[in-house]
C-alpha cells in the first residue's frame, strides 16, 4: 500500500484464486423447476443445467463481462474454473482470450468430470492439456472427487505433474464430498488449489493452498470453513460471485470474526494477497484507489472501495470509470444478447 495523494492510495492489481466466468450471465435466470432444498439440489437444479446450455459464444461473452467487472474492481487476474459439457474444446481458449481482449490476466481450467461419461472426462482431460500443451496459462481442473472416478482423478493429477503445473479442484465443499482427503492425499501437491474445505477436518493430510469463498459458502448454506485451522497456505476466491476482492475479503474477515472477537482483518487481508503467488505479475499491476488507506483495518470498515485507474502490464486498462480497450456498452449488449439464448434454452432443459 502507497498513499499517492490526500485521498488515494495504490496497490497491486487485486487477484481472484477461484471464479466461475461463466456465471457471469446467471444473474436473473429463470427459477430453478423446483427450490433446491440441499447444497446436492443447488448444483443438481441451477449449476448442472446452466452448464449443459453453454456454447462457445455464450461462454465468450459471459467471460468478456466477467473480466470488464472484475476490472471495475481493481482486479487484475482471474484464476478460473470453467465446464461446459456440451461445448469443451476450446472453451478455454475462448475464456482466456476473452480476458485478454478486456485486459484482465486469467490462469484457466477446465473441470474434470465423470457425469457426462467416460467420454465426457476423457474429453474434458484432453481441453486442460491441449490448452496448457499450446501455451495457454492454466491448471488442470476437476469439478470435485465426488464425481469422478479414482482414474480419472489419477489421469488428472498425472496430466498435471507432466505439465508442470497444479491442479484446480473442488473439495470438501458440501456433505457428499466427505471423506475426500482419503481419496486424493496420495495425488496432492503443493501447487495444488483446493477450494473450500468447508468440511475437511483440520489434519487432512493435503497439500496445496486451500482457496475460501465464504459469500459463496454462505449462499449455499455448507457451514463456515474456518481456514484458519488449516497449516496450509489459505487464498481467497468469488466462485463465481463477481470479482471484487475487497468485498470478498470484508466478508472473510466479519465471518471469522462472527464467533471470534479476537479475530483481525489482517488474516483475510493475507488471504486475499495470496494470490499474487498464483500470478505474480498481478501485484506490479498498478490500481489507483479512492480511498485515504489502503490497509486492512481500514478498508475492512470501508464499503465500495472503487479504482480510480488500473494499469496492467504498464497499459492503462481502466480510467474515469471506464474500460480503456473495450466499449464497456459493446459488452454488456452482447453479454445480454448471449443471457437471452442461454435462457431460452434453460426452459428445455
Ligand atoms: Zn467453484
């Protein structure tokens, strides 16, 4: 944190550990055919029947928006996690270029699954390392253990040493996936993220950074995971909420602090400066804040702490409320466009 002037201050560009782009056109979906009653129902009745509608130009545009509003939040880089059974290949060139054209550095996975099929999973293996193999920037992603087979969990933690990079999965986030660590602790390793761990008990045995998304976490009513408890390195993400990271490390510090007085914002605000190990380039990203102090205690009183400007990679990607090499109304018509298709055909589905 630097003051730069009476009322400003700067940072780094803010990082997102875990997003979901394509949920970025979910808002104002029609309602699920029934109200899940369970964190199961929820991914049974909204997520897994918004995924099944995407195609590449729908995932395009909800990644375009995505990207635009994670800037307008002095976020500079999205680690995501993306499935679209019915559109895998190239789905995360699609993702990554879509960042790239708003501004926004992104790490890319595509999440493994067995529920469309040994077929689905072999297909979903093949996009991770296809993009990786060709440059891309990513992670081998997996939805969860608890819909994959022990081989293709196997086949992905395998893909993953041999590409040099972690794998982006799921764990311990609702009551069907307990008992993980017993499935995967012979596979993790320190470049591993595993996000939430809401219900892993405190010695799991797992290696990699634990990423908390308590909004997230709330909203689906699967308890608080405390990473505190954790002796792994703890980073925090959105799951798709949006991306902004100050209001995502307001809430990680006042759910800690809920049944804990004693509990600082600086734990959060470690938390959320954790990911510039993700994208290291991130924190000599340059955001301009409207705010006298940019620091924990501050701004974990603060509310809509906004940029002023975003520079990425020297290029200012963000001025006077704008985005510098996008027309942010271009965007939005398109990502409306794309939100009416997807709508549509989540009535057939
Ligand atoms: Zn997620």
């Amino acid at each position: 944190m630097t003051a730069v002037g009476e009322f400003t201050s700067a940072s780094g560009g803010l990082v997102c550990s875990h997003h979901h782009l394509y949920s970025a056109l979910a808002r104002g979906m029609p309602a699920p055919p029934a109200t899940p009653s369970s964190f199961r129902q929820i991914l049974e009745l909204v997520w897994w029947r918004l995924d099944m509608a995407l195609d590449l130009d729908i995932i395009r545009d909800s990644a375009r928006l995505g990207a635009l509003e994670a800037l307008a939040r002095g976020c500079t880089a999205i680690v995501d996690h993306h499935e679209s059974p019915n559109a895998i290949e190239g789905s995360l060139d699609a993702i990554a270029e879509a960042c790239a054209e708003v501004g926004v550095r992104s790490v890319c996975s595509y999440g493994v699954t067995d529920r469309h099929g040994v077929e689905g999973a072999r297909r979903g293996l093949e996009e991770n390392r296809r993009f990786i193999a060709d440059g891309g920037r990513g992670m081998v992603g997996v939805h969860a253990a608890f819909t994959c087979s022990d081989e293709t969990l196997e086949s992905a933690a395998g893909i993953a040493a041999d590409l040099g990079v972690g794998v982006h999965i799921h764990v311990a986030e609702g009551p069907d996936d307990v008992g993980v660590e017993e499935r995967i602790r012979h596979l993790s390793k320190p470049d591993w993220l595993l996000v939430h761990g809401v219900l892993l008990p405190d010695e799991h045995g797992l290696e990699g950074t634990i990423v908390h998304n308590p909004r997230s976490n709330m909203n689906n009513a699967v308890g608080y995971a405390n990473p505190s408890r954790f002796s792994n390195p703890v980073a925090l993400g959105t799951d798709g909420i949006g991306a902004d990271m100050l209001e995502e490390f307001r809430l990680a510090y006042v759910a800690g602090r809920a049944s804990d007085v004693e509990v600082s914002p600086e734990a959060a605000w470690g938390w959320m400066e954790n990911g510039w190990k993700f994208v290291p380039e991130s924190a000599e990203d340059k955001v301009i804040w409207a705010t006298p102090e940019f620091d924990p205690w501050y701004q974990a009183f603060s509310t809509g702490t906004s940029p002023l400007s975003v520079e990425v990679d020297g290029e200012v990607v963000w001025a006077d409320g704008s985005p510098t090499r996008v027309d942010e109304v271009e965007v939005r018509t398109k990502a409306a466009e794309s939100a009416r298709r997807l709508f549509a055909r989540l009535e057939e589905i």
